[in-house]
C-alpha cells in the first residue's frame, strides 16, 4: 500500500527548518513510503532527499509565479520564479511533471490563487490539495 504526502518542505525552503535527515527518519516513522518534496522555488532539497532516503520520492517545486503559488511534480528542473502563471503550469508539463494547486481555500495567503484564475486554467491543473496542515480555517 502507498502512504504518501505530496507537499512537504526541507531546511532548503525559508519556512521550514527540517532537515534532510529529520524528514526521513519521520517518514519511516509514521510510514510513508513516497514523498513529493516541494521546496519553495527550489529543487536542491528534494534532490538531496532522492539521494538518501529508502523510499521513493518525488521531484516538486512549489513556484511562485506571477499569479500566485503553484507546485509542480516529477520535475527534471527547477523553476524560474515570476514567471507568468500559464508560463509556469506549461513550463511543468513541458517537463512531462503535473501541475498541483496548493492550499487553494487558504483565506490568509497573499500567494494563493484566486478562484477566477483557478476556473481559466483549470485545464491545465491535474491536481487540486484538499487539506494542508497550515490551513488554520
């Protein structure tokens, strides 16, 4: 059975002060066996994670686009920040990655994307977060 998580942060993202090591040892824990990392604007983290740990896990990104915070999974590559949101999403496919809208019902973050967005490109979304611990509402 796959016990995953699809949005997880390392040391190497400003929010997060976990290491590399502490993540791992967590996840055989608790038992997740596939992890997506999903650095802020990074992919150096999640590569390391690759690196060592005993399951499998998934390549992210959580980007800051121009309209707003969007994850890509199974990246090759990092990222540029600031991109046009459409640039963003197609530049995660062009990678053959999925496109993952993160804390879409968040009412506190400046980044989320708002609902008019998420319906214009909702074509290009694969996946949609229904429950993110940092949700407080």
């Amino acid at each position: 059975m796959l016990k995953a998580d699809f949005h997880c942060h390392t040391i190497s993202s400003y929010d997060c002060c976990t290491s590399v090591k502490q993540l791992i040892e967590r996840c055989k824990r608790v038992g997740i066996n596939c992890l997506a990392v999903t650095d802020h604007n990074l992919i150096d983290g999640a590569l390391r994670v690759r690196d060592r740990a005993p399951f499998k896990v998934i390549i992210g990104e959580e980007i800051f686009s121009a309209g707003g915070e969007i994850i890509g999974l199974f990246l090759k590559e990092k990222i540029d920040r600031g991109l046009p949101l459409v640039e963003t999403m197609q530049r995660i496919k062009d990678q053959g990655g999925l496109v993952y809208l993160p804390h879409p019902i968040s009412g506190i973050r400046r980044s989320k994307l708002d609902s008019k967005t998420v319906r214009e490109n909702a074509a290009l979304i694969d996946i949609v977060e229904l429950y993110n611990a940092r949700t407080i509402f």
